[in-house]
C-alpha cells in the first residue's frame, strides 16, 4: 500500500496548489520544511517531467518483442474509420503515439530509498506463527526476490532479532496511535527493547487477530481485513529524521489468502515498497504511460513498486528458495523492455496488448493517460499484439474496475466490442469502447478497465482508464 506519509503531504500540497489556480497536485518528499513545501509545486512539476521525459527516452533505446513494430506499420493497418483518441496539448511532447514506452515508475523527488534495509519484526508475546514468521523474514532480504530491487538502488536486506512486547494486544488501534507508539518505542530503547536505530531499520509490525487497525482511506474510515490488508509509512522522530515502519494485521481469508501466505504476502508487499520508497520520497509516481494504470487500481496517480503490479493474474506466488508465499512487484528494466514487468516472472513467455492510446483528464489536479469520451460517446482504438517468445493465439477481453476496494462506478457507463477478439504477437486489433449517457446533474469521472490476454490458464492484464 502506498506510503501514508507521501499522501498526507500529496493532500496538504495539492490544496496549495488548488488555490493557485495549478493543473497538477505535486507531491511531498517527507523531508522538506513548511517553508520548503510552500514553495515547493513549481519546483516538482519540473523535476517530474524532466524524470518522465528520461523515463521515456531511455526506454525506446531498448529492443522490443515480437509485435512492437515500425510506426508505418503501425499506421498502414488504421481504418479510416476507426477513431484514434488524439492527446490533449498538455501531454508530454516527447509521447511517442504509436509506439509509446511501457509505464515505469519514477521517483521525482530522489530516490531517496534504503541502500542498506534491516528489517525489526516486532511480536507480541504468544504469536503462534512467530517461528514461521521469524523464518520467513530473516531470509528473506538475502534471496533473489529481494535482489532484483537493486535496480532501484537498495541493497540486500538483514534481519535482527525478533523485539517482543510483553503487554497484552489493543483490540483497537487507529493509525496515528500505531505510529505514536512506534515513535516512542524507537526513542527509548532502554526501556521498550528496540534496537538501536539505522537509517535502514523496517520496523515490521505484526498484529494478532484480536486486534483491529484503523486507517484513515480517501472514502472514510477504513478498517484493517476489510478495507485494507496492511499498510507502511514512517514517523518523525524528535532529532528530525524519519523512520519507516510496515504495519501487518492478521487477515486471515483477505483477499483468498489464509494461515501464513496472508501474512508473507503482506511482509512482501509492504517491505519491499517500504525499502524503495521509506520516506516518500522514492519511487512513487508513474510516468504519464501508467498513470492510466495508477487511477485503475488506485483511484488516483501514485502507486508503489508492489501496487503496479498487485492486481495483475498470479501476482502470489510460491517462491522455492524462501518456501513462503510472495507478491511478485514491477520491475522498470523488465518493462522497458516489454517483458514481465512483475518479478519473480514465471518461466512463460509473455504476451499482452499495447493500446494506441492518448490523453485525458482524470481529475481536479491531474492528467492520466487514457480514452477520452464523453457520457453517450464512443471510440474505437487499435491494440497492438507482442509477445517476448513464440506463443498460440491467445483471446482478448475486457473487465470494467480495478482495486475491488474502490466503490465502482453505479451506473455501469462502459460497454465493449472487439472486431476480432482473437489474436497473437503482430496482428492489431481494435476495441470500440461506448460510454452511456449519465442523469441529469451527475458528474462523469474516469473509469478503469483492464484488457485481459488469455492463452490456456495464463492471464495478462493492460490497464486503462476512460475519461473526457
């Protein structure tokens, strides 16, 4: 889950940005003074789009699978007929329309990440998955799950020894109460059994059953095994450095996991986006290319190295080095260069569709990537089809949503149609999206839908998202 920190400043600075009358809500680096901050949204919005327009060059430089082919290709085989969104004057220039880059994820303010993370399990005594638990994370930032974020600069993860607290769990605790008491527990480790602090430490928070954490969500108040399954942020700490902390309630049945594989999930999550993005400034905002994808499954731009890739098919998977269950997170190089772009990848080829897509807006303070069409509108765009290795055919379809945490549009606006919803690496097909018309008085917003590539029990998701 992304960075609490980082959207408590996105908040305060997007409503600065508001009233002076800007387009686009920068985002807050933890770091910064108030004063810093005040002056702070002009600064950002160049900082981001100088990042994303490197973003963007590097990723042409690299080779492309089978199906990403030549801009005349591409064009010769457009119907006349066929509507292709143009982009708004506000895209970036450097948007290649026809062959754009697959998304990464930036971080504009740094990165500032955890070269050297040491991950604190925190118990209360009692915990009966304590030695499973204990197993888990003492290997887990040495393995070849961890070492693939050296591409973002952090290093190999230790563990120390397990912190115990002797007093009885709370059946309740909000957010700002867990992170008071984190703030605490690190400041006084006489007293409290905490270690001595590194820049690097994760504290990892483990809840009982018993115990119900609550979160402030953008749709109210969320409740741990409900709304969410766990979360990471960071505290201020009285010499004025932070230090970040991943909260793991036990959720057994969230989201189908039980026993253990809800818990390692969780630790995998959130660790990782706890190492490349502690304080929020790290890598935490999509380049325009997935900015689409972000307001899918997030309902706004910002997503985590776990997030861009937590409803994607076979997301969990078994690791047999650790013998725990893992999230698989996204990898900027294996998207780049139009592979799986969440790692550990299955040893499969990969196949999927690039939608030719262009600009909309999404919101009050920010552009995304999309389809613009308007309530009672339609469009038609062309998917192109690549695979990183010799594949069948596979089928295409649609889902209308992303995060199943997100309300969902209740008037169902979108319906879809293929010309030919069969295809494999080369061939283009198109999509013709239609947007009903909504009552009098009812403000459109964007709406998220997933291209889903299936080729046997295999499933590839593109996400996109509708807008006008």
């Amino acid at each position: 889950m992304i960075n609490l920190r980082r959207w408590a400043l996105r908040a305060s600075v997007a409503m600065a940005t508001m009233s002076a009358g800007c387009s686009e809500a920068p985002r807050g680096d933890g770091h910064a003074s108030a004063a810093a901050e005040a002056n702070r949204p002009a600064t950002v919005q160049k900082t981001a789009m100088a990042r994303r327009a490197g973003a963007m060059s590097a990723s042409r430089r690299i080779a492309r699978p089978t199906g990403l082919d030549s801009v005349p290709f591409a064009r010769a085989l457009t119907p006349p007929s066929a509507r292709v969104i143009a982009s708004r004057s506000e895209r970036p220039a450097e948007l290649d329309l026809w062959n754009p880059p697959a998304p990464q994820l930036l971080a504009p303010f740094g990165p500032d990440v955890l070269g050297t993370p040491r991950i604190v399990p925190v118990f209360y005594a009692g915990d009966s998955m304590q030695a499973q638990i204990e197993d888990f994370t003492s290997r887990l930032g040495g393995s070849s799950f961890w070492a693939h974020a050296s591409e973002y600069g952090v290093g190999a993860a230790t563990s120390v020894a397990s912190v115990i607290l002797p007093q009885a769990p709370p059946a309740r605790l909000s957010s700002e109460q867990v992170d008071a008491f984190v703030r605490a527990q690190i400041e006084n480790p006489a007293t409290s059994g905490f270690p001595a602090r590194t820049r690097g430490d994760i504290y990892v928070l483990l809840f009982p059953p018993e115990t119900t954490i609550t979160l402030q969500l953008a749709e109210g108040i969320g409740e741990s095994c409900k709304q969410f399954g766990a979360y990471h942020s960071s505290t201020l700490l009285s010499t004025g450095e932070f230090a970040a902390y991943a909260v793991i309630p036990r959720c057994n049945g969230y989201l189908g996991l039980t026993g253990i594989d809800s818990v390692t999930s969780a630790i995998s999550h959130e660790a990782i986006e706890a190492a490349t993005d502690p304080f929020g400034g790290g890598y935490v905002e999509p380049d325009w290319q997935g900015s689409g994808w972000s307001y899918a499954f997030e309902g706004g731009i910002g997503a985590e190295v776990a997030d861009f890739c937590e409803f994607q098919s076979d997301v969990e998977v078994h690791d047999a080095e650790l013998g725990f269950l893992v999230q698989r997170y996204y990898s900027n190089t294996a998207a780049a260069a139009f592979r799986d772009p969440c790692v550990p990848a299955p040893n499969r080829p990969y196949f999927n569709v690039l939608p030719i897509i262009g600009g909309m807006t999404a919101g009050p303070f920010a552009w995304a990537k999309g389809v613009a069409i308007p309530p009672g509108g339609q469009a038609t765009i062309p998917l192109k089809l690549f695979s990183d290795a010799p594949t069948d055919a596979w089928e295409l379809s649609t889902s209308e949503g992303g995060n199943p945490h997100l309300t969902p549009d209740p008037f169902h606006q979108l319906s879809f149609s293929f010309d030919n919803p069969r295809g494999k690496a080369g061939d283009v097909r198109y999509l013709t999206i239609k947007r009903s018309s909504l009552p009098p008085g009812v403000r459109p917003g964007p709406l998220p839908f997933s291209i889903v590539s299936t080729l046997g029990s295999v499933k590839n998701v593109w996400w996109v998202v509708v807008g006008q």
